[in-house]
C-alpha cells in the first residue's frame, strides 16, 4: 500500500498539486484519471522519487519515503516497476536483452543463466516467449508495450506504475494490455498505478479511481460507483470521453464503408 498525504507541488509559483491525499491499495489496480494538465504525471513522479514533493509525505507499506535516508530511498526504488507512455525500449538490444537490463542494474548478485531464465520466464508471461531475438523495431507497438511490462515486473517488483499504458494503441490492443496489467497485479499482489484518461480502462480494470481536476483530487471510488459520482467536473469529464469516443467509432466506421465501396 502507499499512502500519499498532503502532497504540493508548484513551478515558479504556479501550483500544480494542491494537498493531495490519497491510498494505492495493495493487490488493485489504482487509476488516476484526468484529462491533460490536471496533475496526473506530476504526482507520479513524486511518488516514485523522480520528484521532490514541496509539502507532504508518502509512505510505501509504512516506510515514509519522503525526505527519508537515501539507502532507504533506494531500497524502495528497487521495488518499483516502470512501464513508460512510449515504452521506452533500447532501440540496440534484443527484446530479452531490453528485459535484462533491470536485473544486470539492480540484482547483481544474479547469474548470467538466472538472469536468462527470469528473462524467459517475464517473456513467456505475457506472451512472447518466441520474441527474445527480435529487435524493437521488429515487433507492434501492442507486442512493445507487452516487453515493457515484462521489463518491469523482471526484479519481482512490488509496485508497478504505469503512464499511459494504452497510448498510440488500437481499442482491441488496449484492452489485451489492460487484461494483462490487471492479471499481473492480482497474480502477483502488486500495488498497480495507472495513469489514464482512458474510461475504457477505468470500466475494465478500475478497482479504485482516483480523479484529478486543477490539480486537485475532488473524487475516488470504484468503477461501479464512478457513473454514479456527484461531481460536476467528472461528469463532463466522462459525457467528454465518451463523445470523443463515439466520435471515434462513427469516423472509423464512415471511412471503412468508403473504402468498401
């Protein structure tokens, strides 16, 4: 579980985060939601240490990591898993040497054929066990976001955060990706946390939402309980998705019934 408490943040005096408290359960996928410029990445970065909050605390399973010793800092680190808005892959190495690269950095006292076989094992979890060879550029945008995953979750982590996991995806491909994200939390009993403004996501895999408006945190709850929300800002927010979405279907759907003429 972590526990974020009171968190501020401001860029030459412009307020980005504005005391915001919130938990990210354990064994559940956390998702923040909120459109661009709401506070979303920031937030994230100050929890996984990328950032120095400018008030509050966050505490990682009842070990405040703010302002903490740096051995500390970096025991907690070690636990995290990344996976990136654009994957972020080694443009030079092989899928399995992508997937290695976490355990040669943060487990070496690993050997080479542990090494091989947790990057095997990852591989074949989500899916691309015959991928290994294959360089970045050879693979989808789908089967990159899968070796991202495997990447992260390599050094056994214990929280995982993810930016935007289905960015630049096809609806079908996003929701595989959220499939597999969700499985790994509950198989694993890993703390999730999902940057999105996907409310395909939130309906799928949204065990507790968090949403971020101006920086501020004005609603969270459960998927089931988001349509029913009394918030005005999150109301637009969902009716906005929505329409941008249909929006979507109806264009798609216009210009494969041109081509098929």
């Amino acid at each position: 579980m972590i526990e974020i408490h009171n968190i501020e943040k401001s860029f030459d005096g412009n307020p980005v985060l504005k005391g915001i408290s919130c938990t990210f359960e354990t064994g559940k996928c956390n998702l923040l939601l909120g459109g661009s410029g709401t506070g979303k990445s920031v937030l994230l970065q100050c929890v996984v240490g990328l950032m120095q909050p400018d008030l509050g605390s966050i505490t990682f399973d009842g070990t405040v990591f703010t302002n903490n010793k740096v051995q500390i800092r970096q025991e907690i680190r070690r636990k995290i898993g990344m996976l990136f808005q654009g994957s972020a892959l080694f443009d030079s190495m092989t899928v399995a040497k992508n997937v290695e690269f976490p355990l040669q950095m943060l487990t070496p006292e690993m050997s080479a054929a542990e090494r091989r076989d947790r990057v095997e094992f990852c591989l074949k979890r989500v899916g691309l066990e015959n991928a290994g060879d294959k360089m970045p550029s050879e693979i989808s945008g789908g089967m990159k976001k899968r070796v991202g995953i495997a990447r992260a979750i390599a050094p056994n982590c214990t929280y995982l955060f993810c930016d935007e996991p289905n960015s630049g995806l096809d609806p079908l491909t996003s929701l595989k990706i959220d499939e597999l994200i969700q499985e790994i939390t509950y198989e694993y009993n890993i703390t999730t946390v999902i940057i999105t403004h996907d409310m395909n996501s939130v309906v799928e895999i949204g065990d507790h939402i968090i949403f971020l408006y101006k920086g501020l945190k004005l609603w969270d709850g459960t998927k089931d309980e988001i349509l029913n929300a009394q918030v005005p800002e999150l109301k637009e927010f969902i009716f906005s998705s929505s329409l941008v979405r249909a929006a979507k279907r109806i264009d798609d759907e216009t210009h494969s019934g041109v081509e098929n003429l």
